[in-house]
C-alpha cells in the first residue's frame, strides 16, 4: 500500500505545482515525460465575431478600384493573345480572360440585383427571386433596345435553344 501512494505521490505533487505556476518537479524513478504544449489556435480574421459583420456595400467601394483594374487586366492580355502564337499559352490566356469577364459579370448583375431589392424596400415588401429576375431581365432587355443590339441577342438566344434541343435529340436516339 505504502509503495502505491509513494508512486502517486510525484503526480500529485506535480498538479499541485502547475497549479500554483512553479516549475515541474520531475521523479527520477519515473521517465521524464515529454513536455505537452498547448495547441496554438489559428484563426481567421475574415470569420471570427471579433472582426465585425461584413459590409458588403461598404467593401466594394472601397475596393472599387480592383473592377477597373481587371478590366484593363482583360485588355492587356487580349493585346498579348494577338502577339502569341503557341495553342498552350493562348489558351491560357483566353480561359483567364473568360474567367475574369465572368467575375465582373457576375458582380454587375449582384449590383443590379441589390438596387433592385432597394427599390422594393421602403415599401415594406420583399421581392421574390422570380421577380428580381425578370426585373434584370427587363432592363437587360431594355438596355439592348436603346443599343439596337436586341435582334442579333435575340437571334443568337434562339440559336442557342436550337443548339441545345438538337443535341438532346441526338442524345436520346
């Protein structure tokens, strides 16, 4: 019994000791045991509560310059796709061309869906998704009239839709 407590005897004393904050007594008749460090946490500022919520208005103004910077990126690199003439490396610049056109795309029809939203709002009334959608759709339409632009839009959409129902076809034969 006595050589039982003597062996828990160091333990105790060592959780006593951390606790007080002093050093780390070791027993020389046990192994030293490898020193357990605390596990350092990595967080990201973008998601912790810490930093704030996300202003999503406030943020695309003040990086606003970043649009106008990957529109003259688009420009450079289509001046550089004309002087190259090896297929890898025009390809990559036309799928880093596309990708970009596609963000800013994307970021113009969030604008519109937001001003949208903002017009619906003092009337306390909340737009369906269906109806954000037509109503880009109507301005995209309309822009195109003012432009003369929507017979060949229009043309191209139908060649499309025929594209894709032909190719179904084919599938299902």
């Amino acid at each position: 019994m006595d050589q039982k407590k003597n062996n828990f005897a160091p333990l105790q004393r060592l959780s006593i000791q951390q606790k007080r904050g002093g050093p780390v007594v070791r027993d020389a008749r046990m192994p030293p045991s490898t020193q357990i460090a605390t596990k350092q946490d990595f967080r990201d500022p973008r998601f912790e509560a810490t930093s704030g919520e996300l202003n999503s208005e406030k943020f695309y103004k003040s990086y606003s310059f970043l649009q106008e910077q990957k529109q003259k990126e688009i420009q450079e690199v289509s001046k550089a796709l004309q002087t190259i003439k090896n297929p890898d490396e025009r390809s990559k610049l036309k799928s880093i061309i596309a990708t970009t056109k596609d963000q800013l795309k994307k970021r113009d029809l969030q604008t519109q869906k937001k001003n949208i939203q903002k017009q619906f709002q003092g009337k306390n009334f909340f737009p369906k998704k269906s109806l954000i959608k037509e109503t880009v759709l109507k301005e995209k339409f309309d822009q195109l009239e003012k432009g003369g632009k929507l017979d060949n839009f229009m043309a191209s959409k139908k060649k499309r839709i025929a594209d894709k129902l032909s190719y179904a076809q084919k599938k299902i034969k």
